[in-house]
C-alpha cells in the first residue's frame, strides 16, 4: 500500500509541474501576442479582430429628406390654405422652404413665386419639393394662409437666425403660425 501511494503522490506532483509549466508557457505566449498587438496600426489591429472589418464597406450615414407637407400640423377647411404657385426656370425648391410672391395669377398661369432670400420675403411656404423643367419652370402648391406648421421643418436655407425670426413674424401677418 505505501508503494501504491507513493506512486500516486508521483503522479499527482508530476501532473502539477506538468500544469504548472503550461500555465507558464500560456502567460509567455498571451505576453509576445501583447507586444505583438501593441506594434499594430489601428487599421491593422481591425482587420485582424474581424477579417470583415478591411473587406466589407461601411455604411454611410443616411439623412433622409422632408417628406411632402410635413412640417404642416393643422390647415384651414378645404383648400383654403393653399395656393397654386409657379416657379420660373432655374430654381429647385424644398419642402418647407419660405417664398416670395412676385407677380399675381392670371387665368393661364398660378401666381409666381421666387424662394425667400430674407425674412420679410416670407409670404408662403412650398409644399411639395421639385426642381424646374427648363423652359416650362414649376408648378406646385405653397401655404398662403391660415394653418400651423412645424418651426423646426422649415428650410430656411441661407437666410441666417435673425432672419427667421422676421420670417415667421411675415408668415404670421398671413395667419401662417409656426410652432
């Protein structure tokens, strides 16, 4: 019995150095793959992590556009907020984007309308964004009066702060009220 135990113990120990030195060994190689690591460019260190990461694209950020007669949160019954507006060549309007009358309707043609180019030129907003069709122009329709609209989804463009503010003061004149 004494023989059997001492060959047990013999092999318990060796079984500890055994583990004990592959616990070495495994700090020494996690130690060089750190230095190794540490060496590596960004760029490099990605691709390795994820074999996708230099292969696949990256998606861009998508910025979806106003939709048509968002930023409108109540009108007038009917149509009587709305207007037929025309837009002569070249110009490309916005949804939401503030516009100056420039000549009245006649029995052919809507009103004529020019995007805003400073607060007090804002006598409506487009509904509908479009481009102009050279020697046709646009035909869409704005808000002329009486509703409420959404501050915050009107295109302002390159008219600057203090602007605005003359702007929706215009706008208000013609029961345009933004919120």
């Amino acid at each position: 019995m004494y023989e059997r135990e001492q060959k047990r113990r013999e092999d318990e120990f060796k079984e500890n150095e055994a583990r004990i030195a592959a616990e070495r060994e495994r700090k020494a190689e996690q130690e060089k793959e750190a230095e190794r690591r540490a060496k590596m460019s960004p760029e490099e260190l990605a691709a390795e992590v994820s074999p996708f990461a230099a292969t696949v694209p990256h998606f861009p950020v998508l910025n979806e556009p106003h939709h048509s007669a968002e930023f409108i949160l109540s009108e007038a019954n009917g149509q009587r907020s709305r207007g037929a507006a025309y837009f002569a060549d070249p110009a490309t309007i916005y949804v939401g984007m503030p516009v100056k009358k420039t000549a009245e309707a006649t029995a052919t043609q809507p009103a004529t309308y020019v995007p805003a180019a400073v607060g007090a030129d804002c006598m409506a907003l487009c509904i509908y964004a479009g481009g102009t069709i050279p020697g046709e122009g646009l035909r869409t329709a704005v808000i002329v009066r009486d509703a409420e609209v959404n501050k915050n989804l009107i295109s302002w463009g390159a008219i600057t702060a203090p602007e605005q503010v003359i702007g929706m003061q215009t706008l208000a004149t013609n029961g345009i009220i933004a919120r």
